[in-house]
C-alpha cells in the first residue's frame, strides 16, 4: 500500500471513523460522511468496499454512505497499518482491538 495514501486514510478516519465491538462480541470499524466520493476512495485504498447508506432519520439530514469493516483479518491489517498516523487516544483503542482479537484467535 502506498504509505502517503495509508497516512490520509490513517487522517480520514481518525477524524470520521470509529472502532466498535458489537454487543454480539464481534468488532466493526466504520467511517461515514455525505462525501460519497471520499468514502469510496476511503474503502478503495484500505482494499475493503463494503458499502452501506445510512438511514436518515430527520428531513433536514443528507443521506451518508458508511464504509464498514468486520473481517478480523482486514481489522488487523488495517488497523497495523493505520497505527504509526493516529494520535494518543485513537492508537489506545486500536491497540487494545489488536490485542484483543489476538487473544480471541
């Protein structure tokens, strides 16, 4: 992966994704915008392009497109490969994600 790309994603979705674990035990990484365009570009240089619109739930918002991730092993690759990039707070949560589906594996 070409490492200036790696660091905008890495930028991308610092500021717009986010690193869950499902109540089903499962983690997810998702990153959203009405940037479709940008989110697709996103999910292109990252290798994973799951694609999904988000509902739009008041009149006034405009429709989003939500890149999403739940392959452990897209996770992991992503998330190794975002780390060097993310601030303090962000490479907390995905160190403890990478430590915890080591030890689920």
């Amino acid at each position: 992966m070409d490492p200036t790309l790696i660091a905008w994603a890495a930028g991308l979705f610092e500021g717009e994704g986010c690193i869950t674990k499902r109540s089903g035990g499962y983690d997810q990484l998702k990153l959203s915008m009405t940037d479709f365009d940008v989110v697709r570009k996103f999910g292109s240089i990252v290798g994973v392009e799951q694609y999904c619109n988000k509902k739009i739930y008041k009149a006034h918002h405009k429709p989003q497109l939500e890149w999403y991730c739940r392959k452990r092993s897209d996770i992991v690759r992503i998330l190794t490969a975002f780390l060097p990039f993310f601030g303090n707070r962000r490479a907390y949560k995905a160190l403890n994600i990478l430590d915890d589906l080591e030890l689920s594996i």
